[in-house]
C-alpha cells in the first residue's frame, strides 16, 4: 500500500509540473536585455501583442522631445511616439509557450521574421531573422 500511495504522489507531482509548465504565460511586462525598454505583451486575438510602456531615455537627446520612431522609412509613422509602439505583428501560436510572426525593430525600422518563447517564469526569449542570420535575446520579466 505504501508503494501504491508513493508511486502515485510520484505520478500526480509530475502531472502537476507539467501542467505548471504548460501554463506559463508570455502575458505582462517584461524588461529588455539592455534594460533600456518595457513590452507589455497581452492576448491579442488567437496570439499575443507587444508595445513599449517604459523608455530609460523617453527624450530625444538632440531635441529634448519624446523619443520618435524616427528610423522608420514611412514619415507618416516616422513621427509616432515610442511609448506605445507596437512591436508584434501576426504572433501566433507556435508550440507549447511559443508564438512566431514578426517583429518591428525601432532601431532600424524594419520588421524580421520573429518567434517569442517563454522559457521559465521570469523569462522570455525573442528571436528574430533576416534570411538565415538569426539573433535575438532573453527578457525578464518586471514589476513583480
């Protein structure tokens, strides 16, 4: 009996982990690498968004305006504020904790193949491509 009741304590805590696992969410806000950017990352349909909430530098330095997405080649879009620029498009799930579609890259205004993933409770790793050369870094997660 002591073997029945162990073995099934073994079977129920691997059951609950996996499903712990399983339940991690990409959802919150999350600091860069750097440290000089905050995502907010939510549902969003079937996948998930991502818009910047917090800048370290929220100013212009040559301007002493709020930073501008002014490496975008659309001037109309040129002029939107960083705070609360959108960052994901088309992420859709991918996997267990795992959303692909694309991602805006503010520092040169263009938009890469992307995959976000959520590899433990504080962090998420994105990735994102251009033809073969991929790159990308890990997240932690902030305000908790």
């Amino acid at each position: 009996m002591t073997f029945r009741f162990a073995a099934l304590t073994v079977l129920l805590a691997a059951l609950l982990g996996a499903t712990a696992a399983h339940a991690q969410s990409a959802d919150g806000t999350w600091l860069t690498q750097a440290g000089d950017a905050r995502v907010k990352i939510s549902k969003c349909g079937g996948g998930i968004c991502g818009a910047i909430v917090w800048l370290k530098e929220p100013y212009d330095t040559a301007t002493g305006q709020p930073a501008t997405d002014s490496k975008n080649p659309n001037p109309a879009l040129a002029k939107r504020s960083m705070i609360g620029l959108p960052l994901f498009s088309g992420m859709q799930p991918a996997g267990p904790n795992k959303w692909s579609g694309q991602i805006y890259n503010a520092d040169d205004g263009s938009n890469y193949a992307s995959s976000v993933t959520v590899t433990g409770a504080e962090a998420l790793r994105v990735e994102g491509c251009v033809g073969t050369l991929c790159g990308g870094e890990t997240w932690t997660r902030a305000g908790r």
